[in-house]
C-alpha cells in the first residue's frame, strides 16, 4: 500500500514539474507582474528613445504607475496609429502616448483622468508668410497620421492639403526640405523640434487645446480604476509634477 502511494505521488509530482516546466516565459526573472504600455516613441518630451532606453515624461509616470500596481512597466513601441487597436486587442494592458482624448476615441477605448494638458500649435519655416490660422488655407500642411493634429487639418483644410507623416520628425523634414508650408503638432514635441532644428518657427495662434489621458481597454474597468488611484495618489503626492519640471521648464 505504501508503495502505491508513493508511486502515485511520484507521478503526481513528475506531472507537476512537466507543467510547471511547460510554462510559457511569461513570468519575469524576478517575478513580478508585467504590465504593458503601447506607445509611439517619437513624441519628445513626452516619450522618445536614447540607445535603447525609453524615456519621457510618459515613461515616467508609467513607471509610478506600474510601481504602484505592483507590477513592472515594458514599454511597447508602435506607430502611434495603432496603439488604440492594440489597446482593443489586448496586445498592450494600456496605451499612453500624449493621447488626447476625443469623443471618438471614446467609443473604442476608456480615458483614465487626465494627466496633462496639450495644445496643437502650427510650426513654419522663420519669415514664412504664414502668420495666423487663416493663412494656412490652401497651404500644404504635414501632420503625423491618425494624430489630432492631423484629423482636425484634414477637417478644416482639406484632405489634399495635409500630408501624414508616420513621425512628427519627418513632417519637420518635409517643412524644411519646402514640401509642407506649415506642420501641425502639439506644443511640448513642437518645441523640442524647434529647438533641435533651426530657422523655425512656432506661430503665436493656437489651435487646439486638449487633454491627455491614459487609454484602456473598453472591458477592463478593473485596470483604469487601479490606474485612476494610482494617478490620484501620484498627483496628490507632488511625483507627478515633479516628473513633467523634470521635462518641461516652466515658462
Ligand atoms: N495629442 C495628439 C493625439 O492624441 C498627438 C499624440 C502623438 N503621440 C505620440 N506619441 N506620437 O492625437
């Protein structure tokens, strides 16, 4: 009887390893949780690569975040286009990109509260005879695609007016190179173009002005309310402000 016994927890315990070596590499070396951010890395100061390490204030914040959830933050980059579907599709646990929040996005996904605040402003070649809004009529415009920016242009313009970039960086290389006039993008990476690039200029006429929140799939109300406490308490804290100064000089 005893030999029965220990054979069947031998077996029992030979079945065990082999699933529990069977498992996928899902769980990290130090055995933390993952939670996933989809991004597009070409949005400085919000989010952007130096080597192979991502920073930003985005990064930042979600670092906090993820600290506060226990878990460990892998940013995933993306062209900013598809980070809403892969937020949809579960590929990422949320998306954090400098997204404005719109009406339409609100149909796909769920908005956290809002962590900063954008403004979409017209960059020009310096001397452009562009000096306001209305200037911009009939002007060829560059955007990055599926961007705020870049539906609002396409609204007011014109489609056949504005050319969508797959980055804001080479919208800012067409503006040079004379194959836009103008390039619509928000205030922080705009000023980061300008200061990398010169004989630009930033027009003083805003044209939008928005809220960025933190994207997360329809069904899972779980992960905004634990990301909503979690920015709550950052906010309160002070860390939050104290990751955008770190960025953002104040004006
Ligand atoms: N705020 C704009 C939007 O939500 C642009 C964001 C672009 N972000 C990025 N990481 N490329 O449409």
């Amino acid at each position: 009887m005893k030999k029965v016994l220990s054979l069947i927890l031998a077996a029992a315990l030979m079945l065990c390893f082999a699933a529990c070596s069977q498992q996928p590499a899902s769980t990290t070396p130090d055995n933390a949780t993952v939670i996933k951010m989809g991004t597009n890395a070409a949005f400085p100061p919000y989010e952007f690569k130096e080597g192979d390490a991502f920073k930003g204030i985005d990064v930042d914040i979600a670092t906090e975040i993820a600290k506060e959830l226990g878990a460990k933050l892998e940013v995933v980059d993306m062209e900013f286009d598809s980070i809403i579907t892969s937020v949809q599709k579960g590929e990422v646990d949320f998306g954090m990109a400098g997204m404005t929040v719109t009406d339409e996005r609100k149909l796909e996904v769920n908005f956290t509260s809002s962590y900063a605040t954008g403004v979409q402003v017209v960059i020009v070649n310096e001397g452009s005879d562009i000096k306001s809004l209305d200037d911009l009529e009939g002007k060829k415009i560059g955007t990055q695609l599926g961007t705020t920016g870049d539906i609002y242009s396409k609204d007011d313009y014109g489609e056949e007016n504005v050319v969508s970039y797959s980055k804001g960086a080479d919208a800012i290389i067409a503006l040079k190179g004379g194959d836009v006039d103008a390039v619509i993008i928000d205030n922080e990476p705009a000023k980061a173009f300008v200061a990398q690039n010169e004989g630009l200029e930033i027009l003083e006429t805003e044209y939008a002005i928005e809220d960025y929140a933190i994207a997360v799939k329809k069904e899972n109300t779980e992960l905004l309310d634990k990301i909503n406490a979690a920015l709550e308490k950052l906010t309160a804290d002070g860390t939050i402000d104290k990751i955008i100064a770190n960025y953002i000089s104040a004006e």
